[in-house]
C-alpha cells in the first residue's frame, strides 16, 4: 500500500517537518519505493514534483527538505506500486483542471475488476494505474453533475466523498482530492489527521530524529492541520478517521464530514 500526506493551513504554511518523515517511509522506514510526489498550491495556480526514485534517495526531495514551499494547500504520496509499472507518469498525486481550478488527487488502496466500472470519456489518464482511471472517471461524474460550478463548492466535494465511497465496493480507496481552497480525505481503512493551534507545543517524528517547538515557528492566529495515513509524530494526540468516514477541510478546519 502507499502513503498520504496533505495539509490545510489559514496561513502559507512549509510542510518539511511532516514531509522529512514521509520521505523516510519511501524505502528506508517503509516498503514504499516506488516513486512519490508533492503538490503545492499558490492561489489557483500550483507546483508539483514527482520522482520515479524511492523518496529516502532522491534528490528532489532532499531540496524540498532544505528548500520550505509555503502554501495553504499541500497534497503529497510515496507509493508503493501494484497497479502500473514504476514510472513517472503513474506516480501521484495527478493533476486535472476543471470550472478553471486546479485539481489534485492522490490514492492509498487497491481496486479489483475496476475496467469494466470506470470507463471516464473527457478525462483520460495517461499512465496505467487503478488510481489515475479513478480520478478520471471522478472528475467525469463531477463534470457531468456541475456542468457549471455550483454556487457553494462544498457540495461538489460532497458529490466526490459520495462517489468516493461507490468505489470503496471496488477494494482499498484511501483518496485526498483538492481544487486548492478545499481538501477531501476519505478513509477506506487507514487515514489520520491532527490541527495544531495555539497553544503550540513541541512535535517529535517517528521516522526520524527531529524535533521542533511549533511555538518557534508560528503565530498565535495559525491553524495548521495535517492528515496522513499513519501518524508522523510519537507525542501528538493524532485523530483517526472511521473506515468510510470523510472529512472537509478549508484554511486548516473541518468544515464538513460524514
């Protein structure tokens, strides 16, 4: 299986500490060597880097360590591959546009007997994974649904969390999806997720020796939240999300879930 990573923050936020845990997991602490990738957005517009590489080795990540993107909106993955050959074009998270918006998708699980299912007509992917035929054939039954954006977004992602789970029925569907202002997480079996806000204490990675004092790092107005699919810290009260729960966040809050 591979691993999440996502932030939502109400300020621009770096996410190295949390990413220099998860880039452990990518071959040194976890079996996850097949490739990862980040995506920051800045406003509607967005960076993304992929590496076919185990994460714990490449040396885009290791920039992206010593290199602190701010963004209020991050979606990352390091996979561990069982659909799709190791590649770049099969590494997460895959990018669409849709209604002019940047949207990012990324996958935890695995999917059986899924052709015959998803057989999305204006989104194509262009690797070869369960993952990326996924998110096509998504952004397909939102497209079709809002032909035009619906006048309070919440309600597309509503739409998705409901078909997210329609594809729960197919196997392992772990899915974090974000137009860049606001960020699904949907669990299959194994996602958590932790705000951190004033009062700001100290986080200890497992993965690795680090330790930070986020009241260093921060203003009394910050809400950062970040989700994974396991926790990245050992001394913080990590929240985990029930097997076909979802949760809504904009600005580092939940504003929606079920």
């Amino acid at each position: 299986m591979c691993e999440l990573l996502a932030m939502s923050a109400n300020v621009p936020t770096d996410i190295v500490f949390s990413f220099t845990g998860l880039v452990e997991r990518g071959g040194k602490t976890g079996p996850h060597r097949d490739g990862w990738g980040i995506t920051f957005y800045d406003g509607p517009g967005n960076r993304t880097f992929k590496d076919s590489d185990p994460s714990c080795h490449s040396e885009v990540a290791s920039l992206l360590k010593s290199y602190p993107i701010k963004s209020k909106t991050v979606v990352s993955h390091i996979r561990q591959a069982n659909r799709g050959r190791v590649c770049l074009e099969n590494t997460h998270p895959f990018g669409r546009e849709l209604w002019g918006r940047n949207w990012c998708f990324a996958h935890n699980g695995q999917l059986s007997d899924y052709k015959t299912v998803l057989q999305p007509e204006r989104f194509l992917p262009v690797g070869n994974t369960d993952s990326e035929l996924a998110f096509c054939a998504l952004m397909d039954k939102l497209a079709a649904r809002y032909p035009k954006p619906p006048k309070d977004r919440k309600q597309a992602f509503r739409f998705l969390a409901r078909e997210g789970k329609k594809l729960q029925q197919l196997g392992v569907f772990n899915m974090l999806i974000s137009d860049g202002v606001y960020l699904l997480a949907l669990c299959g079996n194994n996602l958590h997720w932790l705000t951190r806000q004033a009062p700001f204490g100290e986080a200890r990675l497992i993965d690795t020796e680090m330790v930070i004092d986020f009241q260093q790092e921060t203003t009394p107005k910050d809400v950062v939240t970040v989700i994974a699919t396991r926790p990245l810290t050992s001394n913080e009260a990590w929240h985990k999300m029930e097997a076909g729960s979802w949760c809504l966040f904009r600005e580092g809050k939940v504003v929606a879930q079920g």
